[in-house]
C-alpha cells in the first residue's frame, strides 16, 4: 500500500469506496475520447488585431465547421455572417439592428444554427466538462438545446417554448452572445505560444490580457519576452532596449497607454540634447498610428538615438562585469576614433554615418553623463513600479518557460545553440559548464532568479544581467545569432558587416537525424516526435517550407508581425494538431474590412486516432486512477475509515 499519509489526503475529496470508484469510472472514460484540439501560435510580436481575430477564429477551423454543417443549406454570404456573428457577437448584433434585422424569426433561426455549431465542437469533450464552460446564467438551458433528440415529439413543445421564452423576456442577444463565447472556448482546447509576444506590433499588452483571460495556455518565451522581464527587473540595458525598440516602430501607445510608463523625461532630455539633430539614422518606422498618444516623428527620432546611446554604454558596462559572456568585440563604443570619426570592426576601419554624440567622453566612452543617470534612474523606477507591467510579467512567469514537452512534441522559441561538428554549444558560466538540456534548465532557473531575488542583491544582478545576455549573446538559446549588430544598422553604410550569422543549428536541423538527437536529448521518442520553434521567419515568397527535416521540425514564424510580411510573403502561422492529424494554418494579411480566412491545409496525417489516454494528460489521469485504486482497497480493507 502506497503513503498512507497521502491516502488520507486524498480521502478529503473521495470520503468514501463509493466516491473513488464513481472518479475511477469517469477518468477512465474520459481517456477514451480523443484529445483536445492544440493550437500553436509564433512571433505575435504586438499585432492584437490580427491575433484576437485568429484566436476568435480558430484561425479558420470555425470557417470550416459551418461549412461542413451547412454548407448544403444556405449560402456562402451567410456562412460569413455566421462566422463573422460567432468571431464577434457584440458587433454582429449592433451591425444586424442598425440594419433592421434583429426580428424574432431571425433571433430564432440563428440561436438553432449556432446550436448546431456548438453541437459540432463539442463532440469531443463530455457533457461535463462542455457545462462547466458555459455562463452560469444560461448553462441549463444550452446543455437541454444542445442534447435535442429530434425524433423525439414528446419534447417538441418543450424545445419551442425553451427558444420562445429566450425571445420574449429579451435575452435573445445575450444568449446569442453566451453560444458564441461557448463556441470559440470550445474550438481550442490548448494555446502554445511559441515566443516573441512583445516588440514592433502596436499593443502586445492587449494580447497579454486576452491570454490571461484563456482557460489554457501555456509560453516559451522568446529574445524579446526575455527582454521585457529583464526590464521589469529593473535591469537598465533591458530598459533601454525595449524603450529603443517601441520608439523605433512608434509603438508609444503601449509604454503610455498599456504600462504607464512616463515618457515625457527621455523626449525633454532627447529634445535637449538632440535639438539641432536631426537624427536621421533614427526616424520611427510608422507601421501602426498611435491612438492615445502621437508623437511627431522629429521627436521620436531624437528620443530614439537618445535611449540608443544611452544602451550601448549601459550594455558596454555589463559586458565589462561578465568578462564570461565573450563580448568584448561588442565594444564598439571604445573602438570609434573621435577625431576621424571612423570605428574599428574585426580589425577594419569603417566610417560613421552619424558624428554627433555630445554625451560621449572620448576618454571613458561607456561614462554617463549626470543627467543621462537620472534619467535611468526615473525610467526604470517607472518600469519597477508599472502595476499593469509586473501582472503581465507575473503571468509569463507563472505560464512559460523556456522550453516545454508536451504530447511528443519539443517547444521552444529560438535554438538549441550547436557548434558545425553538430555537437551541443557549452557555455562555461555561474561556475559550471552546460549545454543542450543542461543549459536550457541553467538558464530557466537564473531566469527565475532574476525577477523572485530580492532587490539589490548581487546574485540578482548577475541573473538580471543574464537576461540581457539572452536578448543578445551568441549561445542564448532565445537568440540564435553570433551577434546583435544594433551599433553597425544605425552607423555603418556597409551591409556586410552588420550582418548576423545564424547558429549552425538552424541548417543542421533541416536533417532528421539532427532533431532525432535534440529529442533524444530532452528524453522524447524518435518517432511520432516533432520540434515546434519560431523565431526565425519562414520566407515563403522565396519558396521555404515550415515544414522540414521530413517533417519533424515546424518553424511556425511566418510574419504576423506587419514588420516581416514583405520579407515571408504571408501574415504567419497556426499549427492545428488535433486527434486526427497535424496541419497548417496560412494567414492572410489581417484587414477587419474584408474576409480573410486562413488556408488550412493538412501536414500529416496520424495512423490511429489519439485519444485523451495516448496525452500527457491521459497519462496523468491513469496515475490518479491508481491512486485512487488504492484509496478503494485501503477503505474496504478497513485501514481507512469510509465517512457519510
């Protein structure tokens, strides 16, 4: 008999033989349905709009359920209403009374179709756990709608009156909205993002409370993830870079609007320095207009290059403390000549684009100036205690990691760093040395460390600095790159040398003997296995697939970021792997004008259906089973006593 201590814990929820075998019964029936639909999302990067749509949307799989249930009956127009009332049932309805549509027949007709659809995406789960998904107000009356036996005529009346009551004490448009909700819940019964929420995109934090509000989700995070959570540690290279980034794709609605983070010291301070500059090198990429607070792009320049110089010194000093990192060529700021205005770079002379630095002391280069000090100072107190920020932050910490094994599959943003022979990148650091799996674990837990450590502690300022590191070190993981060449994009002309070499793993692991050694790494079956991962964009326009190394490996980054879709050619991915078959989800350019449905087409089709019992959850259940087996034999041998 297993901890009799634990036994007794368990007997508080099952008091009784009866109560544990009625548990046992429903487990075990629940491992025989087949397994909830998974959805894998990359690279959000901010684009809210497009986001919420393919999450409302089941990134096209609602599209098809209504044309699987009635496209023999009404049109391809109607279809589309349905959809579009079911994707956003509050402005379907106003759009449907501006209209003079909202009539009891209409009421009527669309409550039946949007049972049936419900009907349809429910299939899979049990009655149980459908119900516990359905408004409190409304639950009775759905779960009886949605168990409607036609054949039956005794209930005729009953149904009529059910649906005829909704209409005349006017909650019609409530209900209408509650079945909508219920469906979207049921579409996706899992959500993986695979990294990069935050950056470029106009509001990430609108994404961050849509995931919050999801009944199940779970992050790997990405560079760009690692950089805001290092910010909201207070680490000031991290501050700066995600100030750096959003001013540059003129994302302010989001520090001001989204994180309340103050603004107005960097644009005096930039307005200051920088006036007679007219910054060139540093106009805002304006992809998306600011709502709540436009700022003109003169402006946003000279605070861009401000926060801009202020980061090199800052990442200058923290390379300076981890002598480990090897980024010593990374100095660039040492390497200008400023009386030629040229900088060394691997031992050649470049000419700067841009010779106006008045806070640089050619003597100490990486010194900042007092008032570029309290500056820093008031960003980061404002990033420290942004409420809004550190939820948000809590929330990826409580829900990610840095890499995830579920269901067969590896998750992970970016890389597992490799060196050309194929062998595992070592990093020698925190006085061990780690790779593959070993590193990633590392990693993740100096990652916890960082934010859970108390302030001011020096063990949290190595791993605050760590995650600068991350961001941008050749053997991070999130990365993946030999170098984040910032400094030569702003000043150097020349293209070449500020080009970022990609870790040999993202051409070795186009061989399935590759992935077959990651996965074998992280203690996962070489067959039925898949590699999942963002982070470097899918060019489909150039002919690239996401699908590689004989289909093991799915790189899922293909340009929901407005930033990278002329690069890829499409507006991203959703990987679909439900009980019958992975497939690909093609987004078009988002645009709430038109229809813009994502193709879906099927990548591999799976030999036998999996059920619940074949999951990682499946699994978990059959260990409750056991317990709970042993809970039963311990109360009718009488070691524990049953209660009433």
């Amino acid at each position: 008999m297993r901890d009799l201590d634990y036994l007794k814990l368990l007997s508080r929820e099952y008091p009784s033989a009866k109560t544990a075998c009625s548990e046992i019964i429903n487990l075990t029936a629940i491992q025989g349905l087949p397994k909830g639909t998974e959805y894998f999302f990359s690279d959000l990067h901010g684009e809210y709009e497009a986001f919420i749509h393919l999450l409302r949307s089941a990134s096209g799989v609602i599209r098809e359920k209504i044309r699987d249930t009635f496209g023999h009956i009404i049109s391809e127009e109607e279809q589309m209403e349905l959809a579009n009332l079911i994707y956003y049932p509050e402005r379907g309805l106003e759009r449907c009374g501006a209209a003079g549509m909202l009539t009891d027949d209409w009421k009527r007709i669309t409550i039946y179709r949007l049972v049936q659809i419900c009907r349809v995406v429910s299939t899979k789960y049990t009655r149980s756990k459908v119900r516990k998904k359905m408004p409190v107000e409304f639950a009775y009356i759905i779960d009886e709608l949605l168990h409607v036996d036609y054949r039956d005529s005794n209930k005729d009346v009953y149904y009529s009156e059910i649906l005829h009551s909704i209409i005349e004490i006017g909650v019609a448009d409530k209900f209408i909205i509650a079945l909508c909700e219920l469906i979207q819940n049921l579409t996706i019964d899992s959500l993986h993002i695979i990294g990069d929420i935050f950056d470029r995109g106009p509001r990430a934090d609108i994404i961050m409370n849509e995931l919050m509000n999801f009944h199940d989700v779970d992050i790997q995070w990405g560079n760009h993830d690692i950089s805001w959570m290092g910010a909201a540690t207070g680490n000031p290279a991290c501050i700066c870079n995600v100030l750096r980034i959003a001013i540059s794709y003129n994302s302010f609605d989001v520090l001001e609007d989204g994180y309340g983070i103050n603004l107005r010291p960097l644009s005096m301070f930039a307005a200051k320095t920088y006036q007679k500059d007219p910054c060139k090198r540093f106009m805002p990429k304006i992809l998306d207009e600011n709502i709540y607070d436009a700022v003109d792009p003169g402006l946003a320049a000279r605070m861009h290059k401000a926060i801009a110089v202020i980061q090199l010194k800052v990442e200058g000093q923290i390379i300076k403390r981890h002598p480990e990192y090897e980024m010593a060529s990374r100095l660039l700021l040492e390497q200008v000549n400023y009386e030629t205005w040229t900088v060394n770079i691997g031992g050649r002379e470049y000419p700067m684009l841009d010779t106006n630095f008045p806070t640089i002391d050619p003597a100490d280069p990486l010194k900042l100036t007092r008032e570029e000090e309290e500056l820093l100072h008031v960003l980061t107190f404002s990033f420290l205690h942004s409420e809004v920020l550190h939820s948000h932050i809590r929330f990826l910490y409580s829900h990610g990691s840095l890499y995830k094994k579920y269901n067969s599959n590896l998750l992970y943003h970016g890389c597992i760093p490799m060196e050309e022979d194929g062998s595992f990148t070592k990093l020698a650091i925190g006085g061990g040395i780690y790779s593959g799996k070993s590193l990633m674990d590392y990693l993740e837990n100096q990652i916890q460390r960082a934010y859970f450590l108390p302030q001011g502690s020096p063990e949290k300022q190595d791993a605050s600095d760590l995650m600068w590191y991350l961001w941008c070190g050749a053997k991070s993981p999130v990365f993946g790159k030999d170098k984040m060449a910032t400094f030569e994009h702003y000043f150097i002309e020349d293209k070449a040398v500020g080009k970022e070499i990609l870790n040999p793993y993202y051409r070795l692991s186009l061989a399935e003997s590759c992935c077959d050694r990651i996965l074998e790494e992280f203690g996962l079956p070489k067959e039925g296995s898949h590699i999942i991962n963002g982070h470097v964009p899918v060019k489909i326009k150039d002919g690239e697939k996401p699908v590689k190394a004989g289909g093991k490996l799915y790189i899922i980054d293909g340009g929901l970021s407005k930033a990278y879709q002329k690069t890829t050619g499409i507006a991203g991915y959703t990987l679909i792997y439900n009980s019958n078959h992975l497939a690909l989800a093609e987004h078009k350019a988002f645009d709430p004008s038109r229809e813009s449905t994502p193709r879906v087409h099927i990548t591999e089709e799976l030999t036998t259906r999996i059920r619940v019992a074949d999951t990682d959850l499946g699994r978990d259940m059959q260990g409750r089973i056991e317990d709970l087996k042993e809970l039963v034999a311990a109360y009718r041998a009488g070691v524990l006593k049953e209660k009433n």
